[in-house]
C-alpha cells in the first residue's frame, strides 16, 4: 500500500485516507498518530482541562483491549473507552473547510471538539464525516476528544448480542483517521453529502465493450461561500502509463451556500477492461477551477467492466466466470478488527494467491483498505450490509438497516472489484415488507442494470432480489430454474469438532489428521455430497455438481473467535495468524495451471510424521500429472485425467481433485511431489520428517515492499520450531506446543506484550507456530525481535524502517504519555469456557423415553424420518426431522424419575433456520408448568439456557414456528441439565 512513492495523488479519506497528499485547495493528513486512551468510564474527559497525564499512548488502528488469542464465550471486552488527540492546525489550514474523516468506530461514537459535543455516530462498520470548522481554533491547540461505547446495541444492526453473536464487537477507534482541508468549494463526500445516487464522485459505466466504453461521471460540487462562483468541472481519465485518454469539461454557475452535481460523459476507445485475471486500473482525475483557478482536485482509482447475472452463472465483460471464493472475517489475532492497511492488503494478496477469485465481506462492510486492495489485486466481492440472525421490528433498527444500505453503496459505489450487494441480513427473519423497501433503497442508489442484490431464495425473497442462494428444494429439485444463484456458505458445520480431529473443522493445534479429513469431507461436498455426515448440505445446491451454479464460498478463509462459543470456529483455511492448513492448497488448485493469474501448483498434504497416517499421500496439484518421490524413489504417477474419476463433478467443473497414492507402508524421511505440466516438472513440493526441536526461526510476511516509521504500522511475524535442517518441527500429537518467548526492541514494540496474562510474550506455539505483531514508532532505526524457548536456540530478526512520506496531523502540546505497550498492565480475562460443564448433565441416552405429537396436514400424519430416540443419543450427526413442514410439535422426554431442572440445551436441525418454542414440566405427566416462554431462535445458538428451576420428570419441548415457512421441525440433540431430586 505504498503507492505515494509512485503517486502525488491519491484516494480520498473515504478510499484510502491514511496516505496523505497535498493538491492545490486540498490537503489530507493522517490523524493516526499522538493519541491517549483509558478504558473504561470517565467523568469531564472531554474537557480541554481534563487531566489525562496518567493515561496510555496510543495509535490508530486501535481495539480497546488486547485480547487473548482464543477469546470465545463473550469474553472479549465490551463497555466504554476514551481517546484523547490534541493537535494544531498547519497555517495552510486557515480560511478552511476542516473536516475529520473517521473509517470505522465500534459501535457508537460521540466525538467532542474543545470541550463541545460536535457529533455522534452509530454503527462500527461504516465510516462518517464530521464538520468541525465551526470549532476549530487556528492559534492555539485543539484538544479531540472521542468517547467510544461497544455495548450491546439492539437497535444499531447486526444488533445482536455479543454473548449470541458469531463474531464479535471488538470495541475502538479501529480503522484510519484522517483530517482534510479543503477550499470553500469543493468536491463532497458522499458519506456527508447524504444525497440519493449522489454525493463526492459517481462513476457508471452505461455501455462497455472490446472496442468501446462509456463512462458516465456524476460529481458533487458545494459552494460553501455566500457569494455564486463561476466553475469549471475538468475530468480526466489517465492510464497506468500516465496518458490520458479522454476528458471532459464542464462550466457551472452555483449560487452562495448551495450545491450542484454534474453530469459528464466519456467515451474510452479500447478500454483495458477489469478483471480478477487482468486487474486494470484507471485514475479519474476530477478537478475544480474558480475563476480559471484550481481549488479543489481528487483522484478515483477505477476500473471498466460490465457484469451480467444469467440463470446459468455470473459473466464479467461478456465472459463467463466461475466464482471461486471465499467468506473472511476482519478480526485478527490479539489486536480483533484493529489492523492497519498493510495487514488488509497482505489478506487479500493471500486469498488472491490461494486460488480464489472471489470473496464475501461477511457479515459486514470491511475495510476500505481492503476493498482497496481487492481492486488492486483481482478479487471480486460481494459486500455485506451488517446483520446476522437478528431482526427488530423497531422503527429505529429498520431506520437503521436502510441507512446502512445507503451508505454502504456511497461509500463502495465506485469500487470495481464490488459485484454484489447483500442488502439482507444474514439468516435473518426478515419480513417481505422489510426486503422490498431494502431492495428499492439499493436501486434508488444505484440506477441503471449494474445493481444485483443477493438474498437466501424463499418466498418472501423471491420477488424482490435478482441473485438468490440456496436455490433448491431439500429434494434437490430446482425451485426457480432462471433464478441466477451463488452458495454464499459451504464447508462447514456449526456443531464440528476440530478436537476429534474427523469433522469440517480442524485446527494445526492438533495433528495433521483433521486437516487431511477437512479436505476429503470439502471434497465431497464439493463433489454433489448432500449428507452431513459426509460433509455436504442439501441447501449448498450441490456446488460443482449443479449445472448452473455461478460459484460458491467456502467458509471460511480464516479462523475467527465468536461471542456465542467459547471455542474458537477452526474452519477456516487458514488459522486465526494466516498460517495456512492444507485445505487453502486444496481451494488453490481448483484453478487453471494455464492461468499465468495463479499458475501451476503442487502441495502434499501430509507432514510425514505419522506413521498410522502417512502411507496413504494426499496431493494437490492442478498440473497435467502428479509424480511422487519417497525418500526418492518413485511411488507412482497419475494423471489429471485418471485422477478426475475420484470426484467427477470438480474436474467437470475445471477444478482437480485431491491426489492419493498408496505408497505402501510409512517411512520417514523425504516426500516429493512433482507437478507436470505440457510432459514437463514446473513445481516441487517438498516435505521432511521434522527432527528433534533444535532452533526457532523468525518469519516476517512475505510481498512487503517497505517498513515506514509511521507510528501506527502493524508488522505481524512468526516463530517457527525447527528442527536443525529447519523443518518446521509440527505436531505428532494433539495439543504438542513449545513455551516461546519473545521480545521487540528498537523502534518497535511487541503489541500487548506487556500483558502477562494475554499470553503473547510467553505464548505457547500451535502446530510448532508462535505469533506476534509489532507496531512501529515514528522513528526510523531497526527492530530486533529475538525469541527463545528453553532448550532451542534463540531466534533473531531485524526489521529496518524508514522515514515515512505521510504527511500528519500536528501535534499539540500535552502530558508525555507511555505507550500502552510498554506499561505494566494487568488484566483479568474472564473465561467463560466450561461453564456449561458445570452444570450437571441429566443422563438420557438409553434412559429415557421420547415421544413426538406429529402434525396433522390434510387429515394425514406427518412422522419422524428418524427415531425420536436420536435427539437424546449424544451424537449432533444423528437426530430427528419432521416428514413435511409444519407446527406445532411437541417433543415430550419421560425422565423415569425425577430431576430438578435448571437448564436446557437444544441443537437443532439446521443452523439457518429459526424456531419458536417453549418448555414446560410436570411430575406426573397430567399438570404442566411452564419453565421457558416462547422464544424465536436461530438455528445456530446451541449454547445452555436456564430455565426457572422446578422438580420435574416429564419435559416437553412445544414447538410453535419455523423459517423459512418450507422447513421443516428438526432436532439434533437435546441435553437437560439438574441433579437428581
């Protein structure tokens, strides 16, 4: 993300605000740097007076607790904060417009100027503008004062609560700050203009072709003056080679105080189209003259495409494209959602280099830096409004939805690598009413056919939405055959176990043993599998084995923690660090090895180090053929061809299945792997039996171009145990971990590495990996980073930055503040993890009995397809379902004695779906008092929930609704919980 170096210009604050730069009439500047902070709640913080001399130096990116790496169970701080900026405005701001350009605040922020209260935002993942012209002082020191509050919120969407929530609310100032300066006229911003379809720069692209394009401009000017001024609207668009290749002119008078959006048209001979295999930027330079003077400018980087939904897929400028992706969520290990831009771009770079040429923004708008990086690189997106499995019928939520929708679109409009809108909430039990306002409020947005909004198909979304998922019937039928439809999830069960090492989740703190049955069960699923227990889903569409799916996205490409789970959800394809698993290397060769986009590939999926394992060899490759070496001598080769039998659907779809050979008995030693290609080896893959841990090795990201002492940059690295040849020293046993010390010095620090019982300077290693992430000072010098563990010889690194071209915000005069990373801090971590084990379990497998009241439809009995016996057997694969859709049910368990009841916990069939029910008890089967009210829940909360204690021995689950309207009653597993009475 380094493009000053290259450009004088650059993106606005709402594009990428961190990189400032200075242009006749406007001047950007980073506001990152020179912070204070204190959690928790504060009185008269936003006082000029106020003394904050004992608070700690921070920088933006920034999350208000460092947390532990598994933070799970809704452990992850949530209260209020405050942060502190005194600065001064550089005299090129006098006779200014000021403003401060915030890219995301969790959750609500009220921002004060000097003393007085100037705004107040809702919403964590949308930035805001704010106005403080009024309020600034040009010849003294202004004291910014933001108080910031990341409490549940009920009304501000996703809504839900954290302890229910599949991520979480990773409180603070968590995304770029930045201050312009502009003249009195200027060109907007779209997130303060608030204009319908309008505000800041508008690009669309009406007709684009090989031969032609034409582009269409709608930009915003404001004349904040009193006086009308005489305007001249010049536009530019300008090649990577620095040549433009059209303009357009426009003069406008606009009166005093008043506003006007200007249309312009451009027509591009031979465009560079965009593409995830050709990512082909233009820059559209806007600029303003007042009285043939330039007061204002700004450069939109874009890129010219056409998109097209069909019933048989997705085509981009005429050509269909299979969509390959992925779902990504933006928290990171220790430091949650606060990452700086390099740490964006280096995820988008690993998603790209893994053979996705998609990915969903789940469940919320992500970074612009990502975004950014997104366009650069060559990865279409689908962007998310925030929600999941949450909706309140308040008009103040659903207000806020809508605004959402607004601001996502004003915000990302102009991004070339945003395809789809998901204006829905995700697996939300939203109403018919709410979707058709939610479409109409995109389309007002957006006009024109380049809108496609996506949504779950059921038949309250059916009529509103052009692109659905899950279209299909549980019968594998298709509902709407000219429906356009994308998997947005698969890969993936709620109820997984990465610790049992044979489920969709897995984990490198074990064995490489989940890893290898995470991939055969994706494969399977990817292959047309509908069984669960084999990895599929009948609501997936049957992923490579449907005819006319457009794509899908695997979830998930990383690791997260959530709020609703004390364990952390492995399924991703790459740990909660971006460690890879072997499953990012399956993904990665489902694309062409004649694509110079991604290339050929080989990887052997096996570590060698397990001899119950490791006669059998699994390899992916998307080469001609693959050749394997043991301890070199050649165990076989097979062919793309032969190979496309063991999952037909895959490579019908131009994707290779996994390789197996059948080497006949374990050595250790060597593993070798070539990948042919036209009769020649293009790749190698080698793998070595590890040693006995003898050193540690540091390992910073790869593709960096350079360190600047900027004073926020986030610089992750890694600690590998290796052996002497420097193999990675793996696990041999699950839960095998090495004690890892490290330590930043120099013009870095090691962030909360100062919290002892955050466990990142004594830490643990996973699957032979520690981790940690350095912020860089503002001076330039080296960074050492040394880490030991008792045993092993040291490892050592130096990281050398240098001066950064940014341009910041002055400083201003105030207490000398030390860096939260280098006070002595202490810090309760509250571990919810267990807490339902200390409940005391009812047993019910094979002691109790079952019965289910079936539902009566049209006179006929509706009953279990599996035995009722299922929901009480201790296994989440088995269970019960209903014959046909429809309420009420009532599930009935006979104890054989009696229990005082505490608490309940239900897994229910399927994780999409909601149910509303109760529960009742009684000792006698005949009088029944009700422990639970009616309740809508998702079919993904699965945690423990108390009921008012009673004795009882009969238990009756009454089950009095279902969403979608077509599902049907399904019951995984129940457990009671109480001690015997």
């Amino acid at each position: 993300m380094q493009c000053l170096k290259y450009f004088l210009l650059w993106l606005v604050c709402w594009m990428l605000p961190v990189h400032a730069f200075t242009q006749p009439g406007r001047i950007v500047l980073n506001f990152n740097t020179n912070w204070a902070f204190h959690r928790g709640e504060v009185k008269g913080a936003e006082k000029i007076a106020f003394n904050d001399k004992n608070w700690s130096g921070v920088s933006i990116p920034h999350v208000m607790r460092i947390e532990q790496k598994h933070n799970g169970g809704n452990n992850v701080y949530q209260g209020t904060g405050w942060y502190r900026r005194y600065f001064k405005i550089p005299a090129a701001g006098r006779d200014k417009r000021i403003t401060l350009c915030f890219d995301g605040v969790q959750t609500v922020a009220g921002i004060y100027l000097n003393g007085r209260q100037v705004a107040t935002h809702t919403g964590g993942y949308l930035g805001f503008v704010v106005d403080i012209t009024p309020y600034v002082d040009m010849d003294k020191d202004n004291v910014l004062a933001v108080k910031v509050s990341n409490t549940d919120q009920p009304l501000v969407p996703p809504g839900k609560p954290q302890s229910k929530l599949d991520f979480n609310y990773f409180g603070g100032i968590y995304r770029n700050v930045s201050l312009v300066m502009t003249n009195k006229v200027f060109i907007s911003h779209p997130l303060e203009a608030n204009k319908i379809a309008g505000g800041g720069v508008f690009i669309t692209y009406p007709a684009v072709s090989q031969a032609s394009a034409t582009m269409g401009i709608q930009t915003h000017i404001v004349n904040a003056t009193a006086n009308p001024v005489n305007t001249t609207l010049k536009t530019s668009l300008v090649n990577t080679s620095g040549e433009t290749v059209a303009t357009a002119g426009s003069e406008q008078i606009i009166a005093g105080q008043a506003d006007k959006s200007i249309q312009q048209s451009l027509t591009v001979t031979r465009p560079q189209l965009w593409h995830p295999d050709h990512p082909y930027r233009y820059q559209l330079v806007s600029v303003i003259y007042r009285d043939g003077i330039a007061v204002d400018s700004m450069i939109t980087y874009t890129g010219i495409r056409h998109l097209y939904f069909a019933a048989d897929g997705f085509y981009l400028n005429g050509t269909k494209l299979y969509l390959r992706g992925a779902n990504r969520h933006q928290a990171y290990e220790y430091v949650g959602d606060a990452a700086s831009d390099n740490m964006q771009y280096q995820d988008a770079l690993q998603l790209k280099k893994g053979g996705f040429n998609a990915v969903r923004a789940a469940h919320y708008p992500q970074s612009p830096a990502f975004l950014d990086a997104c366009d650069k690189l060559g990865l279409l997106v689908i962007e998310c409004e925030p929600g999941w499995q949450f909706f309140s019928k308040d008009s103040l939520f659903t207000a806020h939805t809508f605004r959402d929708i607004r601001e996502m679109i004003r915000r990302d409009r102009n991004h070339p690598s945003v395809f789809l809108w998901e204006t829905s909430l995700n697996e939300s039990p939203t109403p018919a009413t709410w979707m058709q306002k939610a479409v109409a409020t995109a389309r007002e947005e957006m006009p024109g056919d380049q809108l496609f909004v996506a949504d779950d198909y059921n038949a309250r979304s059916r009529d509103y939405y052009n692109v659905s998922y899950k279209v299909v019937n549980e019968d594998g039928t298709d509902p709407m055959p000219a429906r356009p439809f994308l998997t947005r999830e698969w890969g993936d069960s709620w109820m997984a176990d990465a610790a049992g090492e044979n489920s969709l989740r897995a984990s490198r703190m074990y064995t490489e043993k989940g890893m290898i049955n995470q991939c055969v069960l994706r494969q399977n699923a990817l292959n047309g599998e509908t069984s669960e227990a084999l990895g599929g889903y009948w609501d997936h569409g049957g992923l490579d084995a449907h005819p006319r799916i457009g794509g899908y996205f695997v979830w998930s490409y990383n690791d997260y923690t959530r709020g609703s789970d004390p364990i952390t959800a492995f399924s991703g394809v790459t740990d909660l660090d971006r460690t890879e698993k072997f499953g990012y290397y399956q993904l990665q060769a489902m694309q062409d090895a004649c694509n110079p986009t991604y290339g050929p590939m080989v990887y052997i999926g096996s570590y060698n180090n397990q001899p119950a394992l490791d006669s059998n060899i699994m390899v992916f490759s998307n080469c001609d053929a693959v050749q394997l070496y043991r301890n070199n001598r050649l165990c076989g080769t097979i062919t793309r061809a032969q190979n496309a039998a063991t999952a037909p659907a895959v490579a019908a779809k131009g994707g290779s299945p996994y390789y197996i050979f059948h080497t006949g008995r374990y050595e250790a030693g060597s593993l070798k792997a070539v990948g042919i290609l036209d009769g020649k080896a293009v790749c190698t893959h080698i793998v070595q039996t590890p040693g006995a841990p003898h050193h540690l090795e540091i390992v910073l990201a790869e593709n960096t171009p350079a360190y600047y002492a900027d004073g926020y940059t986030m610089t992750p690295f890694y600690v590998k145990v290796c052996d002497q040849a420097g193999t990675l020293v793996s696990n041999t046993r699950a839960g095998q971990s090495y004690p890892v010390q490290l330590q930043v010095s120099g013009e870095g620090v090691l962030m909360g590495g100062n919290i002892r019982s955050a466990g990142i300077a004594m830490q643990p290693t996973e699957g032979g990996i520690a981790y940690g992430i350095i912020r860089h000072s503002n001076r330039a010098g080296k960074v050492q980073i040394l880490a030991t563990s008792t045993g092993l010889i040291a490892g050592k690194s130096v990281l050398i930055t240098s001066p950064s071209p940014e341009k910041m915000v002055p400083d201003g005069h105030h207490h000398p503040w030390i860096n939260e990373n280098k006070q002595a801090i202490g810090i309760d971590y509250t571990n919810t993890a267990g807490i339902a084990r200390q409940w005391k379990e009812i047993p019910l497998t094979g002691k109790v009995q079952v019965t289910v009241e079936p539902v009566i439809h049209n006179n006929t009995t509706a009953p279990a397809t599996q035995s009722a016996m299922a929901m009480t057997d201790g296994n989440t694969a088995t269970g019960w379902i209903a014959d046909t859709a429809g309420t009420p049910v009532s599930i009935t368990l006979d104890l054989q004695r009696n229990y005082v009841l505490t608490g309940s916990r239900i897994v229910w069939g399927k994780d999409s779906d909601w149910y509303t029910y109760s529960i009742a008890v009684s000792v006698n089967g005949t009088d029944w008092i009700s422990v639970k009210n009616p309740e809508k829940v998702s079919g993904q909360y699965y945690q423990p929930v108390p009921v008012n204690t009673t004795t009882a021995r009969y238990i009756r689950y009454l089950i009095t609704g279902v969403q979608p309207e077509t599902s049907k009653v399904a019951v995984k597993e129940i457990t009671l919980y109480g001690p015997a009475s």
